[in-house]
C-alpha cells in the first residue's frame, strides 16, 4: 500500500469522500456530523492522505491541527471494498506518525455513537485511543456524537 501526501482533486478520492459524506448523513443527524468538505480538506491546518493499491484508492484520512501540541483525526474511510483489509489500520498509523513527527502531544477525534460505527471504534481502542470529553469546538451533549483521545 502506498500512502501518497494529497490527492484531493483526484476523481477516486472526491468519490470516497463523498461515499464518506453520504455515510455519515444516513448515520447520524446533520446537526451531529462534522466532516469536512472539500474545501475544508484543502485548509492550512489540515493535511490529507490517500492510500493506493496500485491504481485503485483504498482508503483516506487526515489530521487537522488544533493547537501547537493537539491534532485531530478527520476524513477516515476505507474504500468499500476492502474493509477489514488493514488499510484503515495502515493509514491511522500513518497519521499518528506525522503527529508525532510534527511534535504533537495529543491526537484525538470525533466519530459517531450507532452500531455503523463500531469497527471504528474497534480500532481506534486498538490504537490506544480512550473515551473523553468534548474537544476544540465540540460540546459535550450529543448523543450521535463519541470523542475519544490518546496521548502520543
């Protein structure tokens, strides 16, 4: 698998982000999904991967900064087809990296609370990742809503 800086203007990745999207709108309220759209993907503070198998896009994700020592997972999606295949796994280590190598302290990140979402969940646990609070501009009370954090 190889995990490329970008990708954004890729028609596979604009597919995946919209299969995202879509996702966590059939899943959750539009009140409770905070996903960042295109543009919102292409900020400063944020940077974004694509993870190839060849030709064929087989996952995104990304960390936005939220503070000199505090970053945030956005955007995780492993292509439809190869669920369970690693690449979630492949990518959210990569992540976790660039944090570390970026001098961050913290990550953490916002994921829904259905039963749609615990594979993810799963694996964040298996990362090390732990239930808190809120975070950044999020409020405690959602209950479509589940924050979890790890200390790097």
């Amino acid at each position: 698998m190889d995990i490329r800086d970008g990708g954004l203007d890729d028609p596979q990745v604009i597919g995946l982000l919209r299969l995202h999207a879509q996702g966590m709108l059939a899943s959750s309220p539009a009140e409770s999904c905070h996903f960042l759209d295109l543009s919102a993907l292409k900020a400063p503070d944020v940077d974004f991967w694509s993870a190839w198998d060849g030709q064929m896009l087989a996952g995104i994700g990304a960390l936005k900064q939220l503070d000199s020592a505090h970053g945030e997972i956005k955007s995780m999606r492993t292509a439809p087809g190869l669920l369970r295949s690693g690449t979630g796994a492949a990518i959210l280590s990569h992540i976790l990296s660039a944090a570390r190598a970026r001098g961050l302290k913290r990550l953490s990140l916002e994921t829904g609370s259905g039963e749609a979402f615990e594979p993810a969940i799963a694996l964040y646990r298996k990362f090390g990742f732990t239930d808190c609070g809120a975070f950044g501009e999020y409020s405690d009370g959602d209950p479509f809503s589940r924050f979890m954090t790890r200390v790097l």
